[in-house]
C-alpha cells in the first residue's frame, strides 16, 4: 500500500455507525445511505478501481498520473463529506489535470473508431475506472439537485473520466498500434 501522509493516525473501528449513521469530514450526522455518503462512496470506489489498475499497468508514466490522481481522489472525497468548508480541490489542481489531458491527446493517433476495452489489464482495469469516475459523477449532480456542491468537484469529476479514458489509451497504445 503507498502511502501520501505517514504521520495521520486513524482508528478503523467506532461502532459510531452501528444504528446507520455517519459523521461527515466536518462532524454532522447523516445517514448512511445519504447522498453525500453515496457521493463520496463512488469516489472510494473509484479510488480503488484505480488502485486495481495502477497494479496492473505496465506504462510507468500511467502507473505516476494514476497515484497522481488516487492522491487527488483523498481530496474529493473530503470536500464531499463535508459542509460549509472551502474546497480542498483547486482550479490549478483543475487545470493541471486538463492540461496533461490535452499532452497526452496530442500524442495520441486520432480515435477514428470506438475501442473495446480489454487489450491489456491495465487498460481493461482502466476503463472501469472510467465508468466509476461516470457513476460518481452522476451521483454528485444528484446531490447537487439537493444541497450545495462545489462546482469545482462536479468540474473536477467530469474531466477525470475523460483522463481516465486517455490513460487506458496511452496504456494501451503500443497493444494496439501492432
């Protein structure tokens, strides 16, 4: 496991939840099957998915930008399990993350066909990523409807299934260019 912030000392174990509740990042009781929850629950998976894909990718550049966002993921997740709190994703983080969007579109054949998933594990892996990063989306412009949402996040979730899509090609790329 790789770890970004070694002096953090959690507790795994509560039993706060145990009548179906949960705390948010900023101390309010909610329910666990409350949007927030759902929200910040999807980036989770999504920070898995990604885990599952960075141990099989083979591109070290794609393995560095995965961590690079499973980093960032920590912060989502933050700012969606909290409330009244200035967000913790930035629009640098934003443009950081379109920037290198558009790098590696660039270096990219043109896409003249739709791709299959599935022409290595990593890539496959990667592409289910993708569909999580969608399905977190959705769920945050559920709660959005609702509650305050940072534009930001909502921002920031729907370029990173974009990206996502990229680095499944990236990964993929010399699979495909045989």
């Amino acid at each position: 496991m790789h770890l970004y912030k070694e002096e953090t000392v959690m507790g795994v174990t509560t039993k706060t939840g145990d009548k179906g509740q949960t705390s948010l990042f900023t101390g309010e009781r909610v329910d666990k099957d409350h949007r927030r929850v759902e929200v910040y629950g999807n980036v989770d998976m999504l920070a898995s998915a990604l885990g599952m894909a960075r141990a099989f990718v083979e591109n070290e550049s794609v393995k560095e930008r995965v961590l690079n966002l499973q980093k960032k993921l920590g912060m989502l997740m933050a700012d969606f399990a909290s409330i009244g709190k200035e967000p913790m994703i930035t629009a640098e983080m934003l443009a950081e993350l379109e920037a290198d969007e558009e790098a590696i579109e660039k270096s990219l054949p043109p896409l003249r066909v739709f791709l299959i998933p599935g022409e290595t594990k990593g890539g496959a892996m990667l592409d289910f990523a993708r569909t999580t990063a969608r399905t977190a989306e959705r769920r945050a412009w559920s709660l959005r409807r609702e509650e305050d949402v940072h534009e930001i996040d909502i921002r920031f979730l729907n370029r990173m299934s974009d990206y996502i899509f990229l680095l499944m090609r990236l990964e993929e790329q010399d699979v495909r260019d045989k």
